[in-house]
C-alpha cells in the first residue's frame, strides 16, 4: 500500500514516524516544498492530479498549513483517495460542507485529526458522564491558557485568519472538540473575541457560550496571551 503525505513539518514528520515502521506500507510520498531526508520508504511527491492517477495511493494525510487544506482534500476526494486532515478541518464553513457532501458521494473515509478525544483524562471524563457517576450535568466551565509569544508567530502562515485563523481553531479547538465529543452537538452559540493587533492579526482571546441539543451549557474560555 502506498501513501501520501502532504506536508513534512512536525505533524508531517509525527505521521512519518507512526507509518514507517509498519510493513504492509511499501512507500510513504511526501509532497514538500523542501529537500526530504533519505529515510525509511520515504519519496519525493510533487503534488498534481496524473501522479495521483499513477502512483496508486490509497490514503493521504494533509499537514499543511490550514489555509491549503481545502485545495489539496477536495482534489484527493475527486480521485477517490481516503484521506486524514490535520485540525482545523478547514477555515470556511462553506468549504467544510463542500468535503464532506463530496466524500459521502465519492463513498470514501475523509477524517479530521482530534487525537485529544483518547487522551486518558478525555476518556476518564466521558466514562463518568456516561456512567453518570457525579448526576446529571447542567453546566460545564472550560479554560485553556498557553502561551504563546512574537516568535511563535514568526512563521508566515501563523496568527492570520486567511490562513490560520486564531485562538479557537488553533489551539483551544480540540477542548471545543472534547466537549461535543462528550456531551453532545451544539445548537445555539455566542462569543466575545478580542485581539493583540501587536502580535497576531486574529483573535488571542475567546469567550465561547454554548447550548448543546441536550440542553447543557457550556463556557469556553481561551487565549494565547
């Protein structure tokens, strides 16, 4: 089996690291703007719709930058190629409704990555909900707080909303995704976004407020500051 991945910087490189030593995997293509090491099984990929035809891929990952998830999973769904997506899915609802109704019709596997879902804290958490060992929640209070400094956002790509986005898809979006892991899809939101225009031109701070289709209400805090 042969397969792709689209972007070799540290998510790229993670996924090299798992796939390599598994045998039925014959060659891991990496499609990157700059020269690869010569590792185990790896090639050199450059991205276009007749290599795809060719090379006889079978699944891809796409680690690129967020803004070029789109581009790269809607042409590797039109060739029928199941694929994994590095959070954020993408950053336009629009575009999300797109790969998932295309995936559905091509009858092919398109995940996002919420690796954060099977830590064990997440796992603990949502056996007790389920078990309901503390009773029925009503209410659940988030925060995440990292920092993240002026060299974090060096990289080009970063802390803009054409091809970032901010807070709440980079950073604070797998605790977003463990509360509708555990309690339920959401069906009403509102939110407060604030910006530290010296360091990044998305937001740093969100306060998100949920009601999910069960009723429970949930409070996002998040920031970068």
């Amino acid at each position: 089996m042969n397969v792709l991945i689209i972007g070799f910087g540290a998510a790229g490189k993670h996924y090299y690291n798992l796939l390599k030593n598994f045998s039925f995997i014959k060659n891991i293509y990496v499609c990157n703007d700059v020269e690869l090491p010569k590792l185990k099984k790896i090639k050199k990929f450059e991205f276009n719709r007749i290599n795809l035809k060719n090379y006889n891929i079978k699944y891809a990952i796409v680690a690129t930058p967020s803004n070029l998830h789109y581009y790269y999973s809607k042409v590797l769904i039109e060739n029928s190629i199941n694929i994994i997506i590095e959070k954020p899915f993408v950053l336009k609802l629009g575009h999300a409704k797109k790969l998932i109704s295309l995936s559905k019709n091509k009858k092919i596997k398109c995940w996002v990555s919420f690796q954060n879902r099977y830590n064990k804290a997440i796992q603990g958490l949502k056996d007790i909900v389920n078990k309901k060992t503390i009773g029925n929640i009503f209410l659940v209070d988030c925060s995440l707080i990292w920092k993240r400094d002026k060299n974090y956002y060096q990289t080009s790509w970063r802390g803009n909303y054409s091809s970032d986005g901010g807070v709440l898809t980079n950073q604070a979006i797998h605790l977003l995704d463990s509360l509708v892991y555990i309690f339920g899809n959401i069906k009403k939101l509102n939110s407060i976004i604030e910006y530290n225009k010296k360091k990044l031109g998305a937001e740093d701070l969100v306060v998100l407020n949920s009601i999910h289709s069960n009723n429970l209400i949930s409070n996002i805090k998040a920031t970068t500051r």
